[in-house]
C-alpha cells in the first residue's frame, strides 16, 4: 500500500515536471514569436492530467490561446464607451447652448420688433409735425387760381400746385420707409406734357436760386414727343430731390438741368435728365454711401448743411423700379452731376386735364358737425371751410371737451383731430364707441399716414380720415357719403381779394386769402395770435431756465404753424423746429439762448405790425 502510495506521488511529481516544461516551452515559442513580430501578445494558458479509470495518470494536455484580439476588442469597446459618454456630454452642453441661441434669437427678434415699433412711432411723431404747419395754407393754391389771374400768375401758381401735390406724395413716401425699403412703389402711368411739367417744378426753385446768387440753366430739348405716358407725380419727386440737393450744396456759380431725347421708336421714347451744380462735390470713396437710408457723405453734412439723407434713397427707389439707372458724377469742390435715364410711353392721346372741383349747394344747412382739434388756428381754419359748406359747427379743444359736448348736444359728424392733450382722438373715439354706444360718424384728421396709426382708427372705432392738410373737396364729400346725402357740388366762388399789406416782417397775402377777405374773421384769428404768441415766447424762455425740455417742445410745436398763417418767412419756422428737435434731444442745447432770441425778435416784430394791422382793420 505504501508502494502503492508512493508510486502515486512519484508519477505526479513526473506529470508536474512535464506539465511545467510544457509551459516553459510554450512560453518560450510564445516570447520567440513576439520578438520575430516585434511585438508582445497576450496568451491565455490552461493546463489538464488526464487518467485512466484506476486512476492512472495518462498524460497532460496543455492549450495555449492568443487573447490579444480579445483584448483590443474589450479595451476598444471600452473607448468606445468613454467616446460615447464624453460625446453624450457634448451633445447635451450643445443642447444647452442652441437653448441659449434660441432665447438669445426669440430676444434679438423682440428686440427688432421694438425697433420697428420705436421706428413706426418716429414716423408718426414727425409725420405730425410735418403736416400740422401744412394744414395752415390748406386752399390757397386753388383759391387764387379760380380768380382772374395773369398768364405768369397762372404759371407760377401752377407750379406751386404740382409742388405741392409732389410734396405731399414725398412726405407719405418719407413716412412709409418700409414700403420703399421693400421696394412696394406704384407708379400711375398717364398722359402728361413733359416740357410744362418740368418747367413748373423748376419755378419752385427759382426764389431761392436768387437768394443764394446762383444761375439756374434749363436746356429741354425740343425733339421730345409733346405729350407722354407715365407717373409725372414720381418724376416730379426725383427732379424736386435733386435740386433741391443742388441747389443746398452750391454756394456759387450754377445750376443746369437738361433733358434729352437719347431713342426712340414707334412705342417709346427714352429720356435722360441731368442735373448739374459747381457746388462742393462729393468724395470717390463716398458716393455708394450718400444712397443709402439716412446717410449723408459725411459726418458734418447734416449738421452743415441739413436734411435726413433720404433724398438720394427715394430718388433710387423711384427710378430703379421704373426701369431706369441712376448715376453720378463728382469732384470735390467742382461739383456734382446726377443723372438718370428712363423710358416713357408714346400717345396720341392729350394729356390728363385736372378734374373742375364740384359745385356746393348752399341749401344744404342742417348739418351740425363737431370739429375735435386742440390747435386755435387749425380751429379757426376748419371753421372757416365749414361756414362755406354752409354747415353749423362747434369746437372742442381735446377729447375731453368734445364728450361733453356729445352729452347735451346731438352732432351729425365729428372731425377727430387725434394729437391732443388731456385725451386724445384715439381714446375719446373708444369712449363714444364703448361707453356712450355713440354711432355718430367720425372722421379722423390726422398728420400721420402710417399703415399703424390708420389701422388704429379702424380699430377704435372711426368710419373714415383725411390726412393733412385737408382737401376741402375730399373733407366735404367724405362728409356727405358718410351721412348718405344726395352727390353734392362744389360751387365755383369769387372770393374778394385785397392788396396785400406790405410790410418788413408779416404778409397778410395767405390769410386774406384763406378767409376770403372776411375782416372780422382776419381780426379773430390776428387777435388771437397776439394773445397766444407772447404766452408762448414768455413759456419758451422760462423752460430754457428751468431746463423744462417737454414745456419748451410743447410751447415751440405751439407756435410753428403761425409763421405760415401769418406770413413770416419761413426761416423762423426752420428754427423753431431746430429748438423743438434740441428740447427732444438735449443734445447741443448750447445753441437754444440764440435761437429762442431769433424767434422772440422776429415775434415781438410780428406783434407789432400786426397790432397797426389790427388797428387799421377796426378804424
């Protein structure tokens, strides 16, 4: 049994031996290969003793398996997996920042659009400040040209008229950037004279041009077809533009409008027009600029020499559209040459004649209309056109007043002004409406054409508006569809004129005329600006001390419409709007003392001529 025992032992120890030289050599191959390949392999070894069924030791198997493959693969896979959390990571802090661009976009989009309603209120403010003034000569171009007149009065008073009609299209333009940034211009096309066209625009210039000691030079040729078709309003805005860029940057020498003739065949005629000055001239590196919204070629020529920079914008929007090309040519301190070309349709037709204004039937008296306005001349002007509608009227100086009124008397109509203190045309219109439950017609009179403020009518509750300043024939008929009267007509009246008083500071020409020569009428509104002016020239003065920049705008936006209605040279109405925009602003308020001097000068002056025209009116 010990033998037994013993051999058992002994045949393990001999199977250990071989199973370790088994290994030694397998390891070895294993190293020797690894050199061979120049690299080092992982091996996984397993060792097993196989006996027989007496227990007997047979013999050993040994298996070797290279795992370096299977390795790579879990080491890869672990990558893989470290990848994928550090991609995962990236992923969500992109996440986070596109959450955070989304945010910054939703608040870069609130931020345009506060941009464009601050733009939409400028707008509105300036087209305010621009039409009020004008409501003051509402009627006197077709008032005069109804009288006997001489062929050169004929003539100048036409080309006030086109300018006027040209004015009013540039200002709604000027008012609606978005629509000429967009490129949304329409262009009539009609019948048109183009020689008497354009020199009627060049009369408007023709004052100033002599102001400034400058020679203005038309050359028209002669080859052009009499009459052509096409927008003579837009034509008319992009000659007035140019000149009037001219004729601001030219202190000497002259100024030189051409038109010619370049083609034409049996359909159409093409046309250049140039305009010419020896004024100071424009930088290579700054012409691309100057067409541009609101830029100017340079820094100083705003503050030099005036204006917005819209000029140059508008003239691009309007040729370009048409078809045509607009270029330049300048140097600086030689001058400047605008030019553009377009094309015109030809005709056989004869050009457009204005429509007659209708006629008024006088027996028409029982309409009681409540007129909204808080500005006492506009009052006096809108009375004036009522009385020869023959209409009943009151005034109410804000929208407070006029609901009063609405409470203890019935109206047909109310003219709603919608700039006012205390509560505006806008509020008050939404009180009628609301609270009252008033149907009662309202009309909107309003400085300020912007698509926003006339949706805002609507939305309150107002039937209708006329922009200012109004057209008595649009006022009236406007009036008589919204009451469903019979098509009334426009009588054609002589008004009485009177020789115009001459003096140094005041001309008395427009209010004649706007009051048809009414003595009693004239003697009101005179009296009330000698009431009025030096309240608002002693407010002026006081703001200035006490630094009150709403009073003083307030007290300078009072008083600019006067200058028309009285006949003061409209240079005062230029400084006062300048006070007004400082007061706004703050900015260079060191430039107000002088300015406030000028207009309380040119007032005091103005009172006392009109205090000896007062005088002499009442004797």
């Amino acid at each position: 049994m010990a033998k037994k025992i013993r051999s058992d032992k002994e045949e393990l120890t001999r199977v250990r031996a071989e199973l370790a030289l088994a290994l030694k050599e397998l390891a070895f191959q294993k190293e020797e290969k690894g050199k061979r390949d120049h690299k080092l392999n992982d091996v996984l070894i397993n060792g097993s003793v196989y006996k027989d069924e007496q227990g007997n030791v047979n013999g050993v198997v040994v298996v070797a398996r290279d795992t370096t493959d299977q390795k790579r693969i879990a080491r890869e896979l672990t990558e893989a997996k470290n990848f994928a959390e550090v991609a995962t990571g990236i992923a969500e802090e992109a996440k986070r920042k596109a959450e955070r661009a989304t945010k910054i976009a939703e608040e870069a989009t609130r931020t345009a659009e506060d941009a464009v309603k601050a733009k939409q209120q400028f707008l509105s403010n300036m087209s305010h400040e621009i039409r009020t003034p004008m409501n003051a000569i509402i009627g006197f171009t077709k008032v005069v040209l109804k009288t006997e007149l001489s062929e050169k009065q004929r003539e100048y008073l036409t080309a006030i008229k086109i300018s006027g009609d040209a004015l009013i299209v540039l200002i709604n333009d000027i008012l609606d950037l978005a629509k000429v940034d967009a490129g949304k211009m329409s262009f009539e096309q009609r019948p048109f004279k183009m020689a008497t066209s354009i020199s009627a625009m060049l009369h408007l210039f023709e004052t100033k041009i002599r102001e400034k000691n400058l020679e203005l030079v038309k050359l028209f040729d002669p080859k052009i077809p009499k009459v052509l078709v096409g927008d003579a309003v837009r034509l008319h805005q992009i000659i007035l533009n140019l000149v009037s860029n001219a004729v601001k940057f030219t202190s000497k020498g002259k100024i030189t409008v051409s038109v010619r003739l370049l083609s034409e065949d049996e359909e159409q005629a093409t046309i250049e027009f140039a305009v010419s000055d020896t004024g100071i001239g424009i930088a290579e590196n700054k012409i691309e600029k100057i067409f541009e919204n609101f830029q100017q070629a340079t820094s100083g020529t705003s503050r030099l020499f005036g204006g917005t920079g819209l000029g140059l914008a508008i003239v691009k929007h309007l040729v370009e559209p048409q078809g045509g090309t607009l270029t330049v040519k300048s140097k600086l301190d030689q001058g400047s040459t605008f030019s553009f070309v377009l094309s015109f349709e030809k005709t056989e037709a004869e050009a457009e004649q204005e429509p007659e204004l209708v006629e008024l039937d006088t027996e028409i008296k029982n309409i009681k209309v409540l007129v909204v306005e808080d500005i006492v001349l506009n009052q006096l002007l809108m009375k004036t056109l009522l009385d020869d509608f023959g209409f009943e009227r009151d005034i109410a100086s804000n929208g407070k007043i006029a609901i009063e009124k609405l409470q203890t008397k019935n109206y047909d109509i109310i003219l709603m002004d919608l700039q006012m203190p205390e509560m505006n045309g806008f509020e008050a219109t939404e009180y009628i409406r609301n609270t009252m439950n008033l149907k009662i017609p309202i009309i909107a009179l309003t400085a300020d054409v912007t698509t926003v403020d006339l949706a805002k009518c609507k939305a309150v509750g107002m039937n209708d508006y006329l922009a200012k300043p109004v057209d008595e024939r649009a006022l009236y008929t406007k009036i008589i569809s919204l009451l469903k009267k019979p098509a009334i007509k426009f009588n054609d009246l002589k008004d009485q004129t009177s020789t115009p008083e001459k003096t140094r500071c005041i001309n008395l020409d427009y209010l004649i005329q706007r009051t048809k020569s009414d003595t009693e009428l004239m003697k009101q509104m005179i009296a009330i600006y000698l009431e009025q002016t030096p309240t608002l020239i002693t407010a002026m003065t006081q703001s200035l001390t006490d630094k009150d920049w709403n009073s003083l705008q307030a007290s300078a936006h009072k008083l600019i419409p006067s200058f028309a209605i009285m006949g003061i040279d409209r240079h005062y109405e230029t400084i006062a709007r300048e006070i007004q925009e400082i007061a706004r602003t703050q900015a260079h308020t060191e430039k107000l003392p002088d300015l406030i001097e000028q207009i309380e000068k040119v007032c005091t002056q103005a009172c006392q001529e009109l205090e000896a025209a007062l005088l002499t009116m009442r004797n």
